[in-house]
C-alpha cells in the first residue's frame, strides 16, 4: 500500500476515506491520532490490526463538541458536565456508555470521550460522525508528535497521513474516570489535578475501573530509557543525554521547561533509534503540573 502525506487542505480526501471504511493519521494537539468511524467495526478492527494493538485496550472515541461527547455517555453525574466545558482541550472524561461499540470499548460498559482542539479535527468529525482514535503509533512504541513520526511507524500500512505540523502539548491527554462520586485521574495529562480542582474535589482512593492501557508496555524507544534526578555526570558515546543545562556530552538535548520536554519527549526518544545509540538519560523534572504526565511517562518507558 502506497502511504500519502497530506496537508489538512486535503479535508475532502480524510472525509472520503473514513467515510469508505479506511482509517488515516490526523494531528491533535496531544499526539497525532488513527482514525476510523466509531460506528464501524471493520474500520475500528483495522485499527488494531494495523497498531498491533492488545485487544483489550479501549480506544477514545473524538468528538466534534462537547453536546456530542455527553450524548455518549449514560447519566451524566454533574462533575462530570462541569468539566466537559474544559472542552476542546486534552482531557478525556470515561463514564457508563450510552451506545454499543464493543471494539471501541472493547467489551467494556464504559467508554472514553474527548472533544479535541484542532479545528481540522472536529471539523472532519462534524463532516462524518464521532471518531474513535488511539495514538498512531505501532503499540508499545513513542507516540508520535509529527507526520513523519506517523510515517516511521506505519508507512505501507495506512494510505493516509494528515500533515498538522509539530503538535503543542506532546503527551497524550489527561485519562479521568467519571463513573464514581468523584473524578479519578486514570493518567496524567495537561490538563492537571489543579485544573480539575477549580471544578470539583478529586477522588483520593484508587479503587473504581482501571485503565486498561496502564498494564501494556508503553512509549519505549529500541534504547533503554534511564531517568536521572541529579545532571548526570559521565558522558558517553553510546548515550542520548536529554538536560536541563548542557553537559557536553557528544549528544544531548536541552530542554528549557516541563512543557518543553513534554513536547520534544518522544521525538528525542526516536532521534536515539535512528542514531543508533544503545541508552537515552533524561534528567527528571518536578512532579508539578505537566511534570507529572512527562515522569509517568518516562518511567513507563524505563520500565522493562
Ligand atoms: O491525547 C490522546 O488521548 C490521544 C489523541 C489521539 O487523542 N489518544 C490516545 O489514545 O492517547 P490511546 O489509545 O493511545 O490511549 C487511550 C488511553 C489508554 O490508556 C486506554 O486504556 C484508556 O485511554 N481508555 C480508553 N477507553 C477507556 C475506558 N473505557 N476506560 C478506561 N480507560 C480507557
Ligand atoms: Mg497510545
């Protein structure tokens, strides 16, 4: 199959294609995403034929505003309708479903819903229906934040890719559980407890649905990742060092905030593969605002 990149000129082309059952690669302000109707199963199983993704990882279903996002969703608690006016921003709120789509959910009675920022997005799911995207990246892999990171991973395998340019945020969009008497946050994002808390107590316990895509390996470059919480030291050939202040050592990324590492993360991580080098060493940041979805993770991608 012959891969094309396309600019988000191309609207008419992305609205065909998903229309016809395909799926394509399209930018969010997170990471780019795999689209396929939501209402289509054989679109939908594609997707996790084409990510080799673990059957039992739920997919987010996108939505072009947040009347939409609640119509799936069954009795809504009031915390919940409060922070779908956070929408469109990197959040995902998972509540009891109202509709059946048993490869979305996969088998599950909750599904995931968030209304995206980009306008090229949520203008292609008001052209065709709500979209159900998991991160477009082969499973277990960085997600990617450009259309040539889309390219790396599934070229000959889709035979669309919308060019969106570089996306802002970087990390996937913060996970909250809506189905107890409090929000859970299942994985950190942008949007931060601060942010939820302007809304709404959050709950403390852990109890209550688990995020199936916790338990999977995650966000791991062929390197060995390896997080630092002092400058490291020595400085090795073999090494990607990514640094608050430069070390020196013959490759190293600076970054220059939580924000900025969050963008750059997965792209350093691929720059390390396609040099060739063995182990990448990120000095940690705070675990304050994004900081805490950066460190969640980096320490997924250390694990194992
Ligand atoms: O920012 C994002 O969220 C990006 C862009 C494309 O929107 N999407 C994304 O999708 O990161 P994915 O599939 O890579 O991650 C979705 C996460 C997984 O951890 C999955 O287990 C969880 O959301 N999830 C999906 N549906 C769920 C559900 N019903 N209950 C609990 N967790 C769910
Ligand atoms: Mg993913």
């Amino acid at each position: 199959m012959e891969t094309e990149v396309i600019d988000t000129g191309a609207i008419e082309k992305v609205c065909k294609k998903l229309l016809s059952g395909g799926i394509v690669a399209v930018p969010t302000e997170t990471v780019y995403g795999l689209a396929a109707r939501a209402e289509d199963p054989d679109a939908v199983a594609k997707i996790y034929a084409v990510k080799n993704r673990p059957s039992d990882n739920p997919l987010i279903v996108h939505c072009s505003d947040s009347k939409q996002a609640l119509r799936l969703l069954k009795d809504v608690p009031d915390f919940a309708k409060k922070l779908s006016t956070l929408w469109p921003a990197p959040v995902t709120l998972v509540g009891i479903s109202a509709v059946s789509w048993p490869q979305v959910q996969a088998g599950h009675d909750t599904i995931a819903v968030r209304v995206p920022k980009s306008a090229f997005f949520r203008e292609v799911i008001s052209r065709v229906g709500p979209l159900a995207a998991p991160s477009a990246n082969i499973s277990g892999r960085p997600s990617p934040t450009t259309a040539d990171h889309c390219l790396q991973d599934l070229d000959g395998k889709i035979s669309l890719i919308v060019d969106g340019g570089p996306c802002t945020v970087g990390v996937e969009s913060t996970v909250v559980d809506c189905t107890g008497d409090l929000p859970r946050i299942l994985r950190p994002g942008a949007i931060t407890e601060r942010h939820i808390e302007a809304f709404c107590q959050l709950a403390q316990t852990t109890s209550g649905v688990a995020s199936p895509g916790v338990k999977h390996a995650h966000y791991q470059p062929a390197a060995s990742v390896e997080i630092s919480t002092t400058v490291p030291r020595d400085s090795k050939e073999d090494t990607l060092y990514i640094v608050k202040t430069s070390i020196g050592a013959k490759y190293e990324k600076v970054y220059s905030s939580a924000e900025d590492l969050a963008r750059n993360m997965f792209a350093w991580f691929r720059l390390a593969d396609e040099c060739g080098l063995l182990v990448v060493k990120v000095q940690a940041v705070e675990e304050d605002g994004i900081g805490v979805a950066v460190m969640d993770r980096l320490r997924r991608a250390a694990r194992g």
